[in-house]
C-alpha cells in the first residue's frame, strides 16, 4: 500500500512537469504573435453575436512536426464556422508570422479538436421513407422534393399547469406584454409553423392540444359520454370486438391516473382487396356550431395490423382520404388535419374501410372532433415548494386539509403536454415522472420521454417498447426570459447536447443536432435581419444538459427564440410577419437539415400568391387571374402549379382544380356567392391559401359593383416609448393578429419602466390582464368580399372582386365597372418592429392606389369607402402629406374630424336632401375583441369636405359625431369612418348597402 502511494505522488510530480514543460511551450510564441492570432480570431465571428469575446486560450508550436496548436475558448463552438471558414482561419494563422509559412495548423475548442464538430452524414444517420405513417392519398399532395415520409415532433412552452404548492393552476411565467411564454410560443408553432410543415408533406406530433375549438365531440363504440355515432356496415368482413382494451369515454374528470385508452373495447375486421365489396365503420358526428375542427381518430395495432387502413374525412371541404399504417401509434390520439363543419348531424364525418392490398386487419376505436375544455383534474398529493413565488410553501400538503380534485377551467390547447398525453393514453411512467408532485417538472421532462415512446420499437430505438414510429427530428419553441437595459433586443439562442460526441441510441453521432441547431439559427438570424432588424442578435449554440435537447434519441434542439419579458423583442415579436416569417426559416432549416442528412436535393414551398383578381368574361363566365409570389429569401421556392379552390355559399373551401397556369375560367349558374382561393404549389409543397376573393351573379341585376380588398394589414398593436413610460397601447389599436389570435390574454396595464420584476404575479413593468388568456380573437381573415358581395347581392346587384394589388399594378380597371366598394377595414401605415430600420407597411391609400381611384372618379365612377382609419391615417401623423390630404378631400369629399370617435360602436342616419339614405336603423358595429369578427377600437369621425355637394349622413350614437359623409358631383361617393364588414346584424347590412348603391344609380345631386 505505502509503494502504491509513492507511486502515485512521483506520477503527479512527472504529470506536473510535463503539464508545466506544456505550459511553457504554449506560451513560446511571442505576445505579438498571440496578439495577431486573437484579431484572426475574432475576424471570423460574425457581427451581432451575442456571445461575447472568444479568446485564445493557448498557442503551442511543435518545430519537429511544423505544426501550431491553437486552443479557443469554448465560446467559439456558439460561433457558426464551415469547414471552409475553419481552413481560412488557419492560412490566416499560419501566414501570421513569416517563421511559421507552410506550418499546419491545428484548432481546438476547449482541448477538443474542432473537426469533431464536423458531423459525419453515414450510412448510420441516413434514413428512408418508404415506410409511411399517415399520407394523403390524393396525389396532389405528393411532394417528390418535400418532406414526404417524416415525421417531426414539436411542442412550444410548457402551458398551463398545476402548482402543489399553491393549490393552484397557473402559468409557468409571468403575465407581460400581452401574452404568456406559455401563449405565445403558440403563436408561432400552430398557425405557421405546423402547417407548413404539414404542406411540406410532413406528419407532425405535438404533446399539447393543436385545435383551439372548445366544442368536443368525441364519437366511440363504448358509448358514455361519447356522442353514440358509431355505425358499422358489414359488406366484405365482419366486424367483431378485440380481446384487448381501448378507448372509452366513462368520465367527466380524469383523476390520478386514470386512462381512458385503458377502459373500453376496439373493433377490429379482416381485410379485403375486392375494391366492389368491403366493409365500414362510420362515426356520425352532431357539430354543435359551424367551424374549423381537428380531427382525431384512434386505433389499436394488434398483429396483422396492416400498413393501408384507408380513412375517409368527409367535411364541408368535401372528401380526403388517407392511408394509415395501422403498425404503427395505436392507442392514442392521431391528428388527421383541421376541417370545417356544418352543425348538426354530419353523417360518415370520418369513415373506415377494410380494403388493403395486404392480408390482415383494420381496427376502428374512437374519432375525436375538436379540441375541448381540459378534463383532467389535479389536486395537492405532496409539495414541489415552488420557490419562484413568494406566495409558496412547503406545507400545502398538510393532512389536516382535505383537498379537492380540479380541473384547469382553461381550454385543452392551453393546458401543458402532460396532460394532454394522459387524455391521449400515454402511460403515466412518461407523462409523470415525478409522480403527482410536481406537475411543472412533469411537464418539461415528458415530452423528451414522450418522443422515445412514439419511437420505441421503430429503427430509431429498436430494442424499446413504443409505438413504432420512426421520429426524424425534434424541435422545443421556447421564448428566454431577461430585459435589457438599453432597450435591445436580446435575439435568438439555439441549444442542443452531444452528450461530449457521443452517439445516440441507433448509432447516429449526437453531434448532428448542433448541425440542425446551427441551420435553424442561420435561417432565422438571416431572414429576420433582412426583413426586420439587420442587427438581430443571433446568440450561442449551446451544448447543455436541458432535458428537451438530451431526452429524445433523435437529432433535438431547443429554440430560445427572444424574450417576451423584453419590450424591445416584443416589439417585433407581436407582429403577425415577424412570426410567419421566423417559422418560415425553422421550417427552412428543417429540409435544409433533413435533405442534407439524407442525401437528396430539395424545395421549399411556395410564399401565397398576389394581385389576384375576378373579372367578367360574360354574363356567366368569369375569369380568375393571379401572380405568383417570388421568394426573396429563397431560390428554391419558385411556384410551379396552382391549385383552385372554391366556396360556394357559406359552405367550405374545396378544390375544384390543379393548373400550372395562372388563370382559371368559371362559369356560374346559380344567383348565390362564390368564393376562391389559390395554393401555389411545387415539388417541396403547398402554400398557405391567398386572400379569398368571389363573385356573384343576381338575378334581374342591376348592375355589376367591383368589390376591391384594400384590407391587407396583420400587425402588433400600437406601442409608445416616452423613457420613463412604455408599452403597447392596444386602447388605441389592438393590432391586427393573422386569422385568429391564441396568444392574447389582456392589456398591459404597468406602463412604468421603473418597476421590476419580483413575482410572476407582480410583473412589473410590462405586466399585463388575464381577462383574454382563454379567448380566440379573430383577427384578419382576408375574406371580407363575401360579407360585402352577400349584401350586394341581396340589394339586387352582382359582383366582382379584386386584391388591391391587383388594382394598383393595373391588372383590374376600375373604369369597367360603375360602382366599387373599397374595402379599407383596419388598414393604416404602421411601423416595423422600433420603426428605425424597416420602412412602414400598410398605407390606407398608397400612392398606386389613390392614382387609380382618381382617375375612376373623374371619369364618372362611384365609389363606396369605408375603413377604421379612412381619415387618421392621413392626418393623424407627425407631418401631414399634401397630397394624401387632398386626395381624401378632393376626390372623395371628407376631412378629418376626430379619431377613437366611439367606444359603443352605434351610429345612427340624420337627414339628408340625399333621400334614399334614409332609414331609422340603428348600425352597431363591433368594437370588442372576440372570436367572430375583428373589433375596431378606434373608428374614425369625418366630415365633408365641401358642404355644398356633401353631406353627413351617420352620426355616433354615444356623442353625435359625424361617422359617414356622401357627395354627389359628376360622379358620387359614400364615406364610413368604421368598416361595414363589422356592422354586427346582417339585415342592417343589407340595408346600408342598399342604400348605398340606389344612391349611387339615382340622379340625387344637391346641385339639382
């Protein structure tokens, strides 16, 4: 023992001196010479990298085999270098100094080699898609250069959770800025994100409810609280009941562990290939309300499952069928896509045939509709001492307390994965893991856990049990918590773990996840930087330990994207653009990362189309026109083909027709309205759908009314900054979210940049109500022609319509039609992010378009304008433009009076000598945020311009001020100073419009 010791001590003493011999040798090259080696360093960090200083550490030099060792700090690994970056450092280091020309050079990164951070795309890494989950079987929607085949998982934030500590349910962060981390990342990955992925050709997993609808209807065989829908036909194999367990909906409430994939029956047939003669099971749906639902269904694999079980979803969208490779995610919830539905019975809304080209079985469970109110229940079993609330204790698990089950009150969509997985049958070892005492640690570290179940069995984790499914990469949306004093933008952090280049599960070298990490980030910085702020701050890529980055054994990463807690960030992060386009780059990094991986070439979807038009061509044919949008960002999103779609009534958008060109005839035969949208289309996918624009055709017309879309805006609400006073000024103007906003929970109320954080109940500055955080608010939803048509038609006129654009780049001429109604809705010029870097987008009446109304007028044609901020957009301002002034003046015959005339949203008629106007209705419009209809919290009050040939004819109900004008020269105009798609009652509507357009056909003129 006693030599063993002095063993030991001569080997410290000898690695002591080696390591001092070492120290000395990398300290041999000279001040000067490290000096310049630093600034060649520090000339491959690109600007606006929020990592700090990357230093050299230490700089050794080995004449024997003329090579320099250069160790870097280990910020340098946040650095994005290239293989082709790194070789030029080293010439650079090399030609340093004349003593070390032709000396090669070695990089490392805290003693790492820096080629280690170069991962190898193998055999091992590579994967095919043969083997499909869940495919469209409409082949339009097969992309050869697309995602076809993947599977990816993403979840945002972590939701709304119960706290043991407080016995309550609450947000994992603070109430600021409007919204909640655990909202907000939700803005990003449902609307956009998600789907375009999906378009892409992808099938996407997220642990937490993806459908905002709180209407849930659940269809089963087991009955219960299920609606009993279920309904087989027995034409080609006999239905039967499995001998294992399945779903059943027994509960109101689910407590502890309770699963309800775990206390009911499935059904099962045996297969057949005779296309004349199968069998089905139908799940007839009673919709509570029109609208968009997600669909779900559910199924058990049993041996001879087979691989083609063909679904039917059979909506107000019309039919699309899938296969679904039933091997593969039995027993839980599978998304099937958003479609929209008719209250009321909706027979065979999703249907199951045993057809299959192969032998063996089809399993039918349960079909859920909608995404619901949450249900699972929670009570105090213990205490997680949550000490980030001052408000928390250790003893709320006393005995002595009885304590009751409760259930969150909040939607399902709001609630955090972990309970979401045990409504869709995920065993509580994944999805608790701390075992009822701990809900929030639950519910970060299930959805790691969760990614391996779903992949359990598959080539991704052979040997673990599972659901089969071969998981390609997984994605955690975070938004980072900090402010910063000088009022910048904190920017964007990617993390992933390497686990110290180790490999994971199936061979695959960890180290491809900085890879992805490092893709994303590059798409997100770039893009945002060119579109948004040219110094966003990119951050570091971190190589850590978090629990959603190490978990799953797929290539991972988690995005910190900005801070919410940050007014800077925020400034940009509330704009509808800012978010489209950051999910537009992760989705870009995600082929990017996918096809490289892989080994094949790929396309990004299309950007939706613009200056989309309807013109007549007869009495009955109407001509759609288009233009394809051009991707800035992107060389390899070029459109191809298009796809029409078409409504007709109040029904759904269906596809009616693939082109490459860019038109496309209808002919119509009915007096009802049609509505149209078009998908640009390629090899990598589908876009989102344009604006919707439609016609109408009245019986014993007449006249025809051109209906233009001017309504183009999504934006963040107005904001002010006066240094020691801050925030968003949504009393003002609420911003205008894209479609429908999930991420709103009230106003900020503490404008005071003084105050700090100390609680997340006590927000400080920046903190904001809660009176929203359950609501759905609608936002644009570029549909506004058909409100405005339907009227039209009802007041005994047809209708066309066009974009703006379309009028502006003279694609449409005005001049062809007698009367046009000008939809301005919430339009007005706002700034981008702090307004210092991007010009202002959204202008009531831009240059282009005033032009074009001019000359309509002044060649006799009648127009009909209405628009939250027909006035203020123009005077409104810090310097008024002349020329803007006197177009409203001149040519429309209004001056601006007041805005935020009104708060009640009522307007009543006055006399005028122009006698067709009017009426003893009284017009409400909206002016509350809601889930139906944009609200307008500031309408305008105007007045004519030249009373001699104008006139007001609509005054605010709550003070009397002027709210429309009308003029009748050579030619007439209608002037509103709210938007009339917001007048609440259809009949009133109809009324106005009426009004409107006999005024403009009359000879009224108070020059007569």
């Amino acid at each position: 023992m006693q030599n063993i010791k002095i063993i030991r001590t001569l080997a410290v003493v000898i690695l002591s001196g080696v390591l001092g011999c070492f120290s000395a040798m990398a300290d041999s090259v000279s001040a000067t010479e490290k000096a310049k080696i630093q600034t060649a360093v520090e000339s491959t960090v690109p600007a606006n990298m929020g990592i700090g200083k990357v230093r050299v550490k230490t700089v050794s030099v080995d004449k024997a085999s003329s090579t320099i060792s250069v160790n870097l700090g280990g910020d340098y690994a946040d650095v994005p270098f290239t293989r082709m970056s790194v070789d030029a450092l080293k010439a650079q280091i090399a030609a340093s100094s004349a003593e070390y020309s032709g000396y090669n050079v070695n990089l490392m990164i805290d003693s790492i080699d820096i080629n280690k951070y170069f991962p190898e795309y193998t055999a091992v890494s590579k994967r095919t898609h043969d083997l499909r989950f869940i495919s469209p079987l409409d082949p339009s929607y097969n992309y050869s250069s697309g995602l076809n085949g993947y599977n990816i998982v993403i979840w945002q934030s972590h939701g709304w959770y119960f706290e043991s500590s407080l016995n309550r349910w609450q947000w994992q962060r603070a109430r600021m800025y409007q919204t909640v981390e655990d909202l907000y990342t939700q803005s990003y990955v449902m609307p956009y994100l998600m789907p375009m992925l999906e378009n892409a050709g992808a099938y996407v997993f997220s642990p937490r409810e993806r459908d905002t609808n709180i209407n849930e209807v659940i269809v089963d065989n087991d009955g219960g609280n299920a609606q009993l829908g279920y309904k087989e036909h027995n034409n080609g194999g006999k239905w039967k009941t499995g001998d294992s367990v399945g779903f059943a909906y027994k509960r109101a409430q689910y407590e502890g562990y309770q699963n309800p994939f775990r206390e009911g029956t499935f059904r099962y047939a045996k297969t057949t290939n005779n296309l004349h003669k199968y069998s089905t099971a139908q799940w007839n749906a009673n919709i509570p309300e029109d609208g968009m639902y997600a669909v779900y269904i559910s199924y058990k694999t049993i041996p001879g499952s087979v691989s083609d079980a063909v679904y039917t979803i059979n909506s107000a969208n019309g039919q699309k069928m899938f296969t679904v490779n039933q091997q593969m995610g039995g027993g839980t919830w599978l998304y099937l896509g958003h479609y929209y539905f008719k209250k009321g019975l909706n027979n065979a809304a999703v249907e199951l045939s045993n057809y299959s080209t192969s032998e063996g079985y089809v399993t039918a469970d349960a079909v859920k509709i909608g995404g619901g109110m949450g249900n699972i229940a929670r009570k105090v079993e213990g205490s997680s001492n949550d000490e980030r609330f001052d408000e928390a204790t250790t003893d709320t698990g006393n005995k002595s307390i009885k304590y009751d089950w409760m259930v969150s009150n909040h939607p399902r969509y709001t609630e955090g994965a972990r309970y979401f997985m045990q409504w869709a049958g995920i065993p509580d070892t994944i999805y608790s893991p701390f075992r009822g005492v701990n809900d929030y640690k639950d519910d970060y570290q299930d959805r790691g856990s969760w990614v391996n179940y779903l992949a359990g069995g598959s080539v991704v984790l052979p040997q673990a049990q599972g659901l089969h499914i071969p998981i390609d990469l997984s994605m955690a949306f975070h938004s980072d918590a900090g402010t910063t004093k000088n009022d910048d933008v904190i920017g964007s952090l990617g993390i992933y773990y390497s686990n110290h280049f180790g490999n994971y599960n199936n061979g695959t070298p960890r180290i491809l996840s900085r890879d992805f990490t490092n893709i994303v980030l590059t798409n997100i910085t770039n893009d945002v930087r060119r579109q948004f702020k040219p110094d966003w701050k990119r951050r570091g890529m971190w190589d850590q330990r978090y629990f959603e980055a190490r978990q799953p054994e797929v290539p991972a990463m988690l995005l910190e994207l900005l801070s919410h807690e940050n007014f800077a960030d925020m400034k940009y992060g509330l704009d509808p653009n800012f978010r489209f386009t950051v999910s537009r780059a992760i989705y870009k990094g995600m082929v990017q990362f996918l096809s490289k991986r892989d080994g094949h070439d790929y396309k990004i979807e299309p950007l939706p189309i613009n200056s989309f038009a309807i013109t007549p061509l007869t009495g009955t044919t109407f001509n759609l026109t288009w233009k394809a949008t051009k991707d800035t960002l992107c060389d390899k999103a070029d459109a191809t083909r298009f796809a029409v779609l078409e409504r007709i009534g109040d029904g759904g958008f269906k596809q009616i027709a693939l082109t490459s060109s860019s038109s496309y005839t209808v002919n119509i035969s009915d007096n009802l309205v049609h509505s149209y949208q078009i998908i640009a289309m390629n090899d990598g996918g589908r876009s989102f759908p344009s604006e919707s624009l439609a016609l109408g055709v009245a019986k014993d017309s007449k006249g025809t009314v051109m209906v233009v879309n001017d309504f183009t805006r999504v934006s963040a609400p107005d904001w002010f900054d006066s240094g020691e006073m801050a925030g968003f000024y949504s009393e003002k103007d609420h911003g205008v979210p894209y479609i429908k906003d999930i991420s709103y929970i009230g106003q900020q109320y503490e404008f005071r940049r003084k105050l700090k954080w100390t609680d997340d109940d006590a927000a400080g500055f920046g903190a904001s109500r809660s009176n929203y955080e359950t609501k759905v608010i609608a936002g644009n939803t570029f549909d506004y022609p058909y409100i405005h048509g339907a009227a039209i038609m009802n007041a005994g006129y047809s209708f066309v319509s066009s974009s703006v654009q379309s009028v502006c780049d003279g694609g449409v001429r005005l001049g062809n039609y007698k009367m046009v109604d000008l939809i301005v809705g919430k339009q007005k010029e706002v700034p981008v992010g702090s307004g210092k870097d991007m010009p202002a987008r959204y202008k009531a009446f831009p240059t282009s378009l005033r032009d074009a109304i001019s000359a309509y007028c002044k060649q006799g044609g009648d127009i009909f304008v209405s628009g939250a901020f027909v006035a203020s957009d123009i005077w409104d301002r810090d310097s008024v433009n002349a020329e803007e002034k006197a177009f409203a003046q001149n040519v429309l015959g209004y001056k601006w009076r007041v805005c935020q005339a009104a708060v009640n949203g009522e307007a009543y008629c006055v006399p005028t000598v122009f006698q067709q106007l009017l009426s003893d209705k009284t017009i409400s419009f909206n002016t509350e945020l809601n889930k139906d209809m944009y609200c307008v919290e500031s309408p305008d009050a105007i007045l004519p311009f030249n009373k001699k040939v104008a006139s007001t004819t609509l005054r605010y109900k709550e003070n009397n001020l002027p709210a429309a004008m009308a003029m009748a020269t050579n030619y007439k105009t209608y002037v509103m100073g709210f938007p009339f798609e917001t007048i609440k009652d259809g009949a009133v509507r109809d009324d106005l419009m009426k009004q409107v357009l006999d005024f403009f056909k009359s000879t009224d003129n108070l020059n007569k």
